[in-house]
C-alpha cells in the first residue's frame, strides 16, 4: 500500500464535526481510551520502544469529566451565539462601528471552533487508535452527533455574512479588528454562489450523520475488522499490505492474493459504500449548482480547475517517461521481463535488509531537517519528546499515517505504523514535515490556520525530500546509493503517478454514477482501466488487482483530495531546486510561507519563490526531476 492513503485534514470544525476523522496518508483501550495514557509498548521485531501517543494533553480519557464539562459549554456557547447575533449581522456591520462589532462576533465564532475541534479531534484520535472497541465506537458517535447538533446554531453565521452587501463589509474590513480576519471572510465569500437557504443548509448538516458520515464510519470499522488468511496467519490489513514489500517473492504472493480473495468476499458492502457517497456528492453538487464532479473540492482548495487540469494532462503525458519506463528498469533488475502487480514494490535484489530501529529513524530525520533549519528540526523534535506520536502496529488500528493539527490550542499528533522499512522512515520524514507546518500556521487561529490543500503536502514532501537527499550523501557503497535513488523514485511515482491514477479512476466513478449505481464488477474494470494506463507494460496485471479499489480510504473520506499529492510533488521539486541554488535566506523565507496557514492564496506564497503554478510550463519542470532520477538509474545499469 503506497503511504498515502488519507490526506491531512484541514478543515473547520464546525463545518466536519468528529465525523470527519483524522485524515490518512494512506486508533487499546477500554472505555477510559488507553491509547490516551499509555505507556511504550514493548519492543517490536527490530524496530526498538515504540512510543504510543498521550492524548491526555486533550482529554485524560473518553470518561474525563472535562469532555461532559466542555460539550455542555460547546452546546450553550452555541445557542447564546445565535441568540446574540441571528438576524443581525447585516444592521450590526452597517452601523458606525460595524468592523469592530463583526470582529467581536468572529471571535466568538473562533473561540466555539477552537473547542469544537478539541472535541471532535479527541474523539477522532482515540477512535483511529482503535476503531473496534465498542466503547470509543459508542464515544466517537456520540461526540460526532453533539457536534452536529451544536453546529446548526451557527449554520447561519456564514450565510448571514454572505448575504451583506460588498460595500458595507469592505467598510468594515478597514477596521483593524476585522482586517485580520480579511482572508477567512474572503475565502468564504468564495462559496456564496454554491450556499442554500438557511433550512436546507441545516437539512444537510444533521443529515450528514445518517448519510455520509455514517458510510464513512461504515468503512472505517469494516476495513479495521478484515482479515486476511496469509499462510497459517490471520492478519489485519495493515501488515498484510507491509508483505508486498517483503523480500520474500512467496510472501508477498501470498499476501495479494489473501487481500483479493477477501476484497472480493466485501465486495458487495464496498460497492454499496462507494455508490452511496458518490450519489450523497452528486446530490450535494446538483443542489449548490457546481458543474464538475470535482469543482467543490477545487473550491475548498481554492485552485482553479484549469490548473489541476494542467497538472493530471502533464503527469498523464508524462506516465510513458516515468512509471513505464521505471517498471521496465526494475523488472530487469529481477531478471524479468514483467513484473506481477505484487511485485510493484518489492525491495530491490541490491537493496540493504537491515530493518532500521526507530531511534535511527528519529536521528536521521531530525538531522535532516537540523541540516536545513535548526528551528524546524525542535520544533520535530517536540513530537517524539513530548509523545505527540503514535508508531506500533496494534489491532484495530487505522492503517496508513497521518499528522492531525487537532486545534490551535492545543497541538498536532501524528499516527503511523512503523515497521523498520526505509518508506517507514520517509513517512516519518512526510508527516513531521506536516506536524512542522501544522505547528507553525496554528499562530493564525482556528480560523486561519488551516492551509489549503494545494500547499498542505508541500511541507511533508519538502521533508522527505531533506532526509533523502542527506541519505543520499553520506552512502558511499554504489549499489545501496542506487537502491535508495529508485527507492526515491518509486515513492515520487507513488505519490505523483499512482495519485493521479486514483483522481482518473474517482472521475470516471463520479461521472458514471450520475446514470445509475456501478456494480463491483464495473467499479473493478474502471480500476484495471486507470490502473493499467498508469503502471504500463511492464507490470502484468493479474486475477484479484480488481477489486485494489476497495480499500483505499481517499475515496471514501475526502473525494478528489489525491490530487494534492501530485500537486505537492512537483512544486517541491521546483522549490528544492531554488533551494539547492538559493543565497541565504531560503529557509527562512520557506518557514515564513509555512507560518502563513491559511491567510494567503497558494499564488501569492509561492511568488517570493519565482514559482508560478499556472504557467504551462511549470508541472513539466516538476516532473522531469524525475525523469532525471530514472536517467540516472539507468545509466547505473
């Protein structure tokens, strides 16, 4: 399973809720959340002490009295703001004052998201943690319901807003106060042609919780509860995924063949679950009047069509250059002239087989990051001092990694399952460089800080990136430097390649839907359809690859987000360039991009930089460090 399997969440509180669950790259407890105050566990195969989170620094445990205290504070919080400021934004803003009056309101608002999002990530968390324990089930529904309950208060507040006149609000926004809410009210102005009345607004919200949150939570707890018959094991999804990367040819047979044959058993619930939600968001989209079946999350990313547009023509050109081309070089380094689809990312026959223990990967990222900016590498550090990490593989656990801001009061945590591969260490490099932005932009505010998908994986890919290049340097044996050089190169192709494929195959899922409900079997032929597009030739696509659609959570949590990998991607390869040829200052100017969160358009970030993503010319640049790194490749021979 490529790494990237749940993007960063990023969005409002109040506008997810608990059921929005931490997002995925890619939570044992009783019902006081063990996972909350946990002490290491023991050591794992190779890998040394794994440290498991302390989420007590929310909430001590599902039970605390705190979470009872804070939901009945979030509850008349919310009834006395709309008590206070229904009906009266439009007269409040227009009068003498108005700016400094709004401002007071926005602050309000803030305050109530800033404890909504403690709420609702606690329960998220503990429930990633482990989403079989019946008890943090039972927590993270009721969180999730008392959020949405609370939150249709406030649906009005952003309506409201849109609805006074341009005029009046560009008044107001001279008044200090409120100028610096400027960017958040601008965005949300943003969404006004695609906002209903007051009552369907509130319709959609509490019908959120037994439409796609619930599908969404479906998911969740029958991907946790698979397993997989691999040999004499029964084993969760998450190591029998590690197994495609096992040096062992028979292992990782094994393996793809187990993931098949129970796909194919779940087919039926996975087909239900994926129609289900595409017809939710072909509802949803009819209703607010967006015209492609991508537009809303465009919107949310606040990017324009064309430039996604221009990007998934570019890497799609490109996949001839790159992935088919990487397969045939690694199908010849086994001796063969087609490798099966579960060999796709097999360790290379030259490859080291140390397993790595996790202090060397704490060591090798922070020395990384210290390399390129003593401040980014303490402020990584904090996660792995103060146990905002999650590193074993346990039951029940989500597969994948993720880096969840949580709320700006509080700080981020970051989940993975660490196994001792060097892609383990990479996604550590990948998800600290999120918890680093996440940290930094939480300045901003609960409103503000949130950074918009089409930078929020620069910072995670720029920190793989600084840990591959300083891995780089100090191999000095040529076949290890070769291994690690297409180990880089398959993961670029993981997240630039393979993303695009997924956004190729939601498209198809997302247009064909609007004509009536796709069987497992249709679903499986637009997969093979996409997949064999992007793989190319050399890999051989077998019986069972049909139904690899099922288990990526993307689709089901956050339509259309996988384009933000791509997107990531090669805009750090054009910013590393700048880098590596960069007087002094770049990190400084890079840690300043990273602090703004959400207070400025991707544009205007990048610009200090000399970048701009909507030249032509720009994701070809992107895409040729890649290319380049094959040329390289195979010039090793």
């Amino acid at each position: 399973m490529n790494s990237r399997s749940k993007p960063a969440l990023k969005t409002s509180a109040l506008k997810k809720s608990a059921s929005s669950k931490p997002a995925l790259r890619n939570p044992k407890s009783a019902a006081k959340a063990k996972s909350s105050k946990s002490s290491p566990t023991k050591p794992v195969s190779k890998t040394g002490k794994l440290p498991e989170w302390n989420l007590a620094d929310l909430y001590s445990g599902i039970d605390a009295p705190e979470v009872a205290r804070d939901l009945e504070k979030m509850d008349a919080d919310c009834v006395a703001f709309e008590t206070d400021y229904k009906g009266k934004l439009a007269t409040g803003t227009a009068n003498e004052d108005g700016g400094k009056w709004l401002a007071g309101a926005v602050r309000r608002y803030e305050a109530i998201d800033d404890l909504a999002g403690r709420l609702g990530s606690y329960a998220g968390l503990v429930h990633a943690g482990d989403s079989v324990d019946p008890a943090i089930s039972k927590f993270y529904g009721d969180v999730s319901e008392r959020l949405t309950g609370a939150s249709t208060h406030l649906l009005f507040f952003a309506l409201e807003l849109n609805r006074i006149d341009d005029d009046i609000l560009n008044r107001a926004m001279q008044a200090p106060e409120l100028a610096h809410y400027r960017p958040w009210i601008e965005d949300l102005r943003k969404e006004k042609p695609y906002q209903l009345d007051d009552k369907l607004e509130q319709l959609f919200l509490e019908k959120a919780q037994t439409g796609y949150s619930a599908f969404n939570r479906l998911f969740d707890q029958t991907i946790s509860g698979l397993r997989f018959k691999v040999g004499s094991k029964e084993l969760a999804i998450e190591p029998t995924l590690n197994l495609l990367q096992d040096r062992d040819g028979a292992k990782r047979k094994a393996a793809a063949e187990a993931l098949a044959q129970t796909f194919k058993a779940n087919e039926r619930t996975f087909a239900l679950i994926t129609n289900t939600l595409a017809k939710d968001k072909d509802i949803s989209d009819r209703w607010r009047g967006f015209k492609d079946v991508a537009d809303s999350r465009h919107l949310n990313n606040r990017v324009e069509r064309e430039v996604v547009d221009a990007l998934v023509a570019s890497v799609r050109a490109a996949y001839p250059k790159l992935s088919h081309r990487y397969y045939a070089l690694k199908a010849k380094w086994f001796g063969k002239k087609r490798l099966a689809y579960w060999d796709r990312n097999a360790p290379l026959p030259f490859a080291a087989t140390d397993t790595i223990g996790w202090p060397d990967a704490r060591n090798m990222v922070l020395t990384a990051y210290r390399g390129f900016s003593p401040k980014m590498a303490d402020i990584a550090e904090r996660f792995f001092t103060d146990r905002w990490i999650d590193a074993p593989v346990r039951p029940g656990k989500a597969p994948g990694a993720f880096s969840h801001p949580t709320t700006p009061s509080a700080h981020p945590y970051v989940l993975m399952n660490y196994q001792g591969k060097p892609r383990d260490v990479m996604t550590l490099a990948h998800e600290l460089g999120h918890g680093v932005h996440q940290v930094l932009a939480a300045k901003n505010g609960a409103l503000m800080a949130p950074t918009p998908l089409t930078l929020a994986e620069t910072a995670s890919v720029f920190g793989e990136m600084l840990t591959f290049r300083r891995l780089l340097a100090q191999t000095r044996n040529a076949k290890q430097r070769q291994a690690l050089l297409a180990g880089k190169v398959e993961d670029m192709i993981n997240t630039v390649v393979r993303q695009i494929a997924f956004y190729s195959f939601e498209r198809a899922v997302h247009t064909e839907r609007k004509n009536g409900e796709l069987t497992a079997t249709r679903l499986g032929e637009i997969w093979l359809s996409v997949q064999g597009e992007s793989l190319g030739p050399a890999i051989e696509i077998k019986a069972g690859y049909e139904s690899y659609w099922m288990y990526i959570p993307h689709f089901i949590h956050s339509p259309f987000y996988v384009y933000a990998y791509a997107f990531g991607d090669c805009l750090v390869n054009s910013l590393y360039a700048v880098y590596e040829n960069a007087a002094e200052g770049f990190a400084e100017r890079y840690l300043d991009m990273l602090a703004a969160g959400g207070t400025k358009h991707y544009s205007e970030l990048l610009r200090p930089f000399g970048l701009d993503a909507k030249d032509p010319k720009f994701w070809d640049g992107g895409l040729s460090v890649i290319a380049g790194m094959i040329d390289e490749l195979e010039a090793m021979g």
